[in-house]
C-alpha cells in the first residue's frame, strides 16, 4: 500500500537538494520538519505540484531519499504525522490527533524520571566535595554561595560529570532493575501515555539540563522500551540536552527549545477535523493546536512560564493552547498545578474540563 506525500518546500533554488524521509507506518501521510534549519514544510496537494516529482511514500518500505533538481548543499528533513490529512477508515479520535498537533514536552529528572545521578558540590574553602540529589539539588540550589549551610559550597564544571554520556543508560538500568518502582516520577504516567501512539510519540520531547547526547537518551528510552515500559519512543531529533553547551544557564536553553518547536507548530495549519477545544482565554471553544510542558524545578518551570508568557501576550502562538505543568515538591509555597498561558500572556489555573482535552482525554473519544 502507498500513499502520496504531500509537502510544500520553501527551498530557495540554489539551496537545499535532498529530502531524507523516514517511513511511518500507520500515518496517511506527513508534513515535513527540517531537523537542521527548523523551516516547517507545510500541506499542499502533491510534492509533484510546485517540484515537478511524483513522490510515493511506502509505508513500511526503507527510508526513502528524493533528489531535488538544485544542489550547492542538502537538507535532510524527517517526516512528521500530517496535520490537516484525512485519515480514512480511522476512528474519530485518530481522526482529531491527524487534524491537530497534540504536543508533549518533557523534562526528565524528577519529572518523568528519579534518576540516582549525583551532583557533586564543591566546599571553596577546602576543596573537598559533597554530592546531592538532583531533588535536593532544586531545593538547594537558590541558597549556594549565601550565609547558611551551602554558604561555602559551589558548583564547578566537574559538578554534573555524571550528566553526560553513557550515564544516562546506566543510571536507567539501576534505577529500573533495582526491582520496585520508586524511579517512576510525577509525569511518568503522563510520558507512558505520550508514547502509546506513534502519532503523539512523534510530538513528544524530553528537554533536559543533562548534558547526555540525543543517542545516548534513545538508547536510555530503547531499554525502558525493552522492559515493556514504553510503545513507542520520540524521534532522535525530540531529544534535547542543553547542559553541555549552556551549563551556566540552562533554563534560558530550555526557554529556547520551546521558541522552536512551538514555532514549528503554529506553522502548522489546522486541519477541518480538528476537534474544538476551551480557548486560551477560557471563554469560548474553537480548534486549537495542544501543547504542554512540565518540570519539577521552579527555576526551571518560572523561566519557562515568564517566556511563554512574553510570547503569547506579543501575539505568537495563537493557534496553539499552552499548558504548562509544574510538579516539583521541594517547594512548598509553589504547590504542584497546571496552568493555561491566555492571549494577554497571564497565566490561568486549568479547569477540570480542560483536563479531559488532555492526551488522555483525545484518545478516549
């Protein structure tokens, strides 16, 4: 069985001269996202329109790779579950993910995950180290450097030294042989959900402070998948880990991450079939794009939400509702909640409706 691909390429002439692109099995068809660029390449009839090729996309088949006439350099783009399409001979709820965009973003420890990864903490009076949690770490880290206990202590740049690399994988496997549950975080639930579906699988990301590389966190994911934990995992390129280039300020990083994929979403045209849902405002219904995100650290969660909010009050994002999800519990005048960004960029508690719109709530209708 072959369906077209239906694509758009906002390729300048002398630019970008090859497509790579990944079969999806189960999918109608796909809209196209530059990993390298972040152009999103959006619906039309046929790539053979504006192009002249007649492209089929095999489901199941090898990866396909279409050479455009052109060619100083190539792109290579990933094909992504086409908003808009029509799915024939789906039910209503697979109907609804295909005419919208329904977004998860992660971060991963003691969020989706309680990693037993140490942070070590450096005594600038003596040298010698301490290490901590990555939850006593969040609960800490405010009170480093001021008269208290941590008055003396720092971090240095051999402080997360186990961030990285294989230790992302190991400290999984520890965590998940160690034979009770008690790594599974406050959105393990919630990122188990994400990853039932490949079409949601494909719009779920993990923005971590970890230094560890997109293949060492797919090979963490690949092993809770061979544990039966997980149905399908994120592509490669949903896998962000920003503390090796910006150690000194990940949640600025974090805040950038979003820009980006949220940019790719309201590029995104919704699709007629796109089921409506309580507008940002909370005073009407209307189709909307879904997208969340959830952290446990409120240094994190405030920068991400102070973002946000600049964002949607100067007029972005306007088809795409944010919620965005804090669940740390090392702050007891932050409680755990979930808000919705309105279109003045201030900040509304969900309501219990709002709640059924949810991944969860999508899938049972």
């Amino acid at each position: 069985m072959t369906r077209r691909l239906f694509a758009l390429l906002f390729v300048a002439a002398d630019a970008a001269a090859q497509i790579h692109v990944e079969p999806v099995p189960t999918l109608p068809g796909g809209s196209l996202i530059s990993g390298a660029a972040g152009a999103v390449l959006r619906a039309l009839p046929s790539v053979g329109a504006p192009l002249g090729l007649d492209v089929p996309l095999k489901l199941g088949a090898a990866p396909t790779t279409v050479v455009l006439p052109a060619a100083a350099r190539s792109l290579r783009f990933t094909a992504r579950p086409l908003a808009g399409a029509r799915a024939r001979g789906t039910g209503a709820s697979e109907r609804g993910l295909l005419a919208r965009i329904v977004a998860w973003n992660f971060d991963w420890d003691d969020n989706i995950f309680f990693m037993p990864t140490k942070i070590v903490l450096v005594d600038k009076r003596t040298g010698a180290t301490r290490e901590v949690t990555t939850g006593d770490y969040a609960k800490i880290r405010s009170s480093l450097g001021t008269p208290g206990e941590w008055e003396h202590f720092s971090t240095d740049p051999d402080s997360f030294r186990y961030f990285g690399g294989k230790y992302f994988l190991q400290h999984i496997r520890e965590a998940v042989l160690s034979g009770d549950t008690s790594w599974q975080g406050p959105s393990w639930k919630a990122f188990v959900e994400a990853c039932s579906r490949p079409q949601t699988a494909l719009h779920t990301t993990i923005i971590t402070a970890r230094s560890a590389s997109p293949e060492d966190m797919l090979a963490g994911l690949r092993f809770l998948q061979e544990q039966g934990y997980l149905k399908h995992l994120p592509p490669l390129e949903n896998l962000y880990g920003v503390g090796a280039a910006h150690a000194a300020n990940p949640s600025a990083a974090k805040a950038e991450v979003m820009r980006i994929i949220l940019d790719r979403i309201q590029a995104v045209p919704l699709g007629d079939d796109a089921p409506p849902v309580v507008s940002q405002d909370g005073q009407s219904r209307r189709p909307l794009h879904l997208w969340g995100f959830s952290d446990d650290d409120w240094g994190n969660f405030s920068t991400a939400l102070e973002f946000l909010s600049a964002a949607v009050r100067a007029g972005r994002y306007g088809n795409v509702k944010i919620t965005v999800f804090y669940t740390g519990t090392n702050t007891p005048e932050h409680p755990p909640g979930a808000w919705i960004i309105r279109p003045d960029g201030v900040a509304r508690p969900s309501t219990p409706i709002e709640r059924t719109e949810s991944l969860a709530g999508h899938l049972e209708k």
